[in-house]
C-alpha cells in the first residue's frame, strides 16, 4: 500500500474539525462580525459606507482572530500526537517525517481557509444590504490575502509543534510569538527608529520604518487590505508610542502614502506581503522539521 502526505492531511483535516475549542473561537469571529453588521444595518447606517469600508473594517477583526483560530488548529498538530504515543503509530506506517510535516500543515490550513472563507461569506451575505454594492475584485483580493495569513500562521504553529516536545512548551511558544506581533511589534520598530532618527516617529516617517513593519505578516496584512480597499486598516493594538496625536490625525493621515514623502517604494506595495507570508512559513517549518527529523520519539 502506498500512503501519502495525503493521507496524513485528510486524518488531520477529520480530526481538527471536532475540536470544539476552535469552533467556540471560529464561532465567535463570525458571530462579531454578523453582530457588528446587523448593528449598522439597524441603526441606520445603510448606504452610507462602501465594500471597501467594510472590508477594511473587517481587517482589524481578522488581525486577531485569524492568527488566533490558526495557531490553535495548528500548535498541537505534532506534539500532541508525540505525547500520546500516536505519532509513533503513524509513523509504523511507511510516512516519512516530512510526510506528516507536509500533511499536518495541509490538513490544518484547509480547515482555517474554510473557516475564513464561512466568515466573508456572512460579510457578504449581510454587508450587501449595509453598502449597497459589492465589489468583487476588492472582495477576492482581501479574502486571498486573509486566506494566506491564516495558512501562515498554520505553518508558524505545526513548526512550533513539530519543534518542541511538550504542549506546554509548544503553547509558550504560541502565545509568546503571538503577544510579539500582535502588542510588542510597535514597540521594537518605534525602539529601532528612535536609535537611528533619534527621535520617535511622528507623522511623517521615513519609508524604511514601515519596511520594519512590513516584516511582520500581521503589519503586512494591514498595510496590503489598506492599499486594495484604499481605506485605513487600523492596527487592532496600539501602544500609542509615535509621537502622534490620534485624536487629531484623520484616518487618512495615518496611511502610508501620506505619512511617506513621495511615492510609496516597491516594497510597500501590496504583493510583497507574499514574500512576508512565504519567509514566516518556510523558515518555522524548516526549524521544526530538523528538530522533529533529529527527535528521539522512543
């Protein structure tokens, strides 16, 4: 009998959709964004925005919640197995380790990007009576962008599973990266910028300083869904630590093309984001596969 990655991806995709913690979580993404529509749509607010609102709107929600459902999907997908002694049932098997890497992350990102793909279905459903209109272009592309940064996540997760040999250990390593990108990431690009402009960032910055953002796959996201719906996408934290004040800077003061001199450079455009999902996908898996293809799973 010859098996597969395949084969590992369709067992995993079976086994994550019973979780019911990443239902709960998934369940409650929707939920928000169902409720946040229908209270526009309540209150009045019909026909006064665009598609493009919305979906920047939704891109803050994503920002929190897709990188959450996957890390979940994906931070026990090896580990867990491992601890049980599962994985060396599997592994009886004639798989190779890099078969139940490959089918792990496989199974794992199908599950996210059907979960992302139920959610813009409700933004669509509900958000055409909200807008007026839909366009399908911008829809397409923020939903391709969300798909890729669930998946990147996945990745990020199964090479943090397939790298440690505990689930506590595992779940540090989730949670920490995610506080890091998340809450922490203003903080280190404000600190690199101060040291080098010595002075914070104020409204007008240099380009370089949002390239320091752009290496985060949240902030590239971000930065992506602002130029397709050419509407600001504002970060779901925020620290606060630019010396800028808020209460007084519009939404259209905030993004890059008017905080940058100039035009903005080439690797502020929207397509490199696929260089930033590709490298937070490739270098966790890499490091997690050569510390899972070494382990002693005796």
């Amino acid at each position: 009998m010859t098996v597969t990655w395949r084969d590992v991806a369709r067992k995993d995709f079976e086994d994550v959709v019973r979780s019911k913690l990443l239902w709960a979580i998934t369940g409650g993404f929707v939920g928000l964004l169902a409720f946040f529509l229908l209270v526009g749509y309540v209150s009045g607010d019909a026909g006064e925005g665009s598609m493009s609102d919305l979906l920047a709107v939704m891109g803050q929600f994503v920002i929190f919640f897709v990188p959450l459902i996957a890390l979940i999907a994906g931070y026990m997908a090896i580990v867990g197995e491992r601890r049980s002694g599962s994985l060396r049932v599997l592994l009886s098997y004639p798989f190779s380790r890099s078969d139940v890497v490959t089918g792990k992350v496989v199974g794992r990102s199908v599950v996210v990007a059907a979960t992302i793909l139920v959610g813009f279905l409700v933004v669509t459903v509900l958000g055409v009576p909200l807008v007026g209109e839909v366009s399908v272009v911008e829809l397409a592309q923020v939903t391709g962008l969300t798909i890729g940064l669930g998946v990147t996540f996945t990745a990020l997760a199964v090479g943090i599973s397939a790298a440690t040999a505990s689930r506590g250990t595992a779940l540090a390593w989730a949670v920490g990266i995610f506080i890091l990108l998340l809450v922490m990431w203003e903080a280190l690009a404000v600190g690199i910028y101060y040291l080098a402009a010595g002075a914070r960032p104020g409204v007008e910055v240099e380009a370089w300083y949002f390239a320091l953002y752009q290496a985060n796959p949240l902030e590239a996201y971000r930065f992506a869904v602002d130029q397709v719906t050419n509407s600001y996408v504002g970060p779901m934290v925020q620290l606060g630590l630019e010396d800028v004040s808020f209460a007084e800077a519009g939404p259209a003061d905030l993004r890059i093309e008017s905080r940058v001199d100039g035009d903005v450079p080439v690797y502020l455009r929207p397509w490199t984001v696929a260089l930033v999902y590709v490298g937070w996908i490739a270098v966790p898996l890499a490091i997690g596969y050569r510390r899972f293809d070494a382990a002693d799973l005796e």
